[in-house]
C-alpha cells in the first residue's frame, strides 16, 4: 500500500455543487491534486454514476458535449479499475464481510484492487479500516 487514494462518485457531484462552496472546494482540490501528482483513480462505476448524476439530477445539467470533454480530460485520465470477474468476486466477498451494499462494495473491491490506501468518500464510515484501507469522509468536521 502507498498513499495512493481513490475517489468516489460523490466527490465528482462536489465537485459542481455551488451551494456548498466548502464542499466544492475540497472536491476540486481533491481532484486536481489526484491529476497533478497522480495520486488518485476511480473506477468504471464512479463513471456511470457521476455521467448519470451530471446529465440528469444536477440543477443545470450537464450537456452531452460538456460532460464529453469532462469525461476525456478529468475522469477518463483517472479511471484505472475496470469491469472483470474478478473485481465483481471481490465486491461479493466485501459485501458478505462488511455488510454493504452491493454497489459500496463494488467501489471498497476497486480502491483495493488500485492497491489504494484511503477511500474518501461520505458514503461509508468515516475512518473505517476495511483490511488495508482506510474510509476517509473528505467532509467530516469534528
């Protein structure tokens, strides 16, 4: 394990959430830091979910040539876990272990296959050990 993290879809729709500038600005500074020192990933599902979310639930959604250029310069550079067998074996085994949903354990199986050692996400437990990772919640004010 390094300090290598992963993102999840939420830090994305941060990312374009002007009504919450705080959560906009450490969205943005999370992913820019993960493209300048790559030092984060995603995986094909945070795809999905963000296009999905970004062309139908945003206030002003995304149009489909906005989210094109979105999806070639940010997240496509950052995408390293595809979809395989074996990624959907590891989710199971996750989602028996730690009881998540099927889609939480698809993203805690992805992180863990990029070999990450933190996954921010808002999602799952703030600080959660899940074997060598550890949930982080980018959010979470004490």
């Amino acid at each position: 394990m390094n300090d290598k993290y992963f993102l999840d879809t939420n830090i994305f729709v941060y990312a374009f959430d002007s009504a919450n500038p705080r959560k906009q600005k450490k969205a943005n500074e999370l992913i820019k830091t993960a493209l300048k020192d790559n030092t984060g990933c995603i995986s094909y599902q945070v795809i999905q979910e963000f296009i999905n979310v970004a062309t139908r639930k945003f206030t002003a959604p995304l149009s489909t040539p906005d989210c094109e250029k979105y999806l070639r310069s940010i997240l496509s550079p950052l995408c390293e876990v595809f979809v395989s067998i074996e990624l959907y074996s590891r989710s199971l085994e996750v989602m028996e272990r730690w009881q998540f949903s099927f889609y939480d354990s698809i993203i805690v199986a992805a992180a863990l296959q990029a070999d990450c050692s933190i996954l921010y996400s808002e999602d799952l437990q703030h600080e959660q050990r899940i074997e060598n990772l550890t949930v982080h919640n980018p959010f979470h004010t004490r």
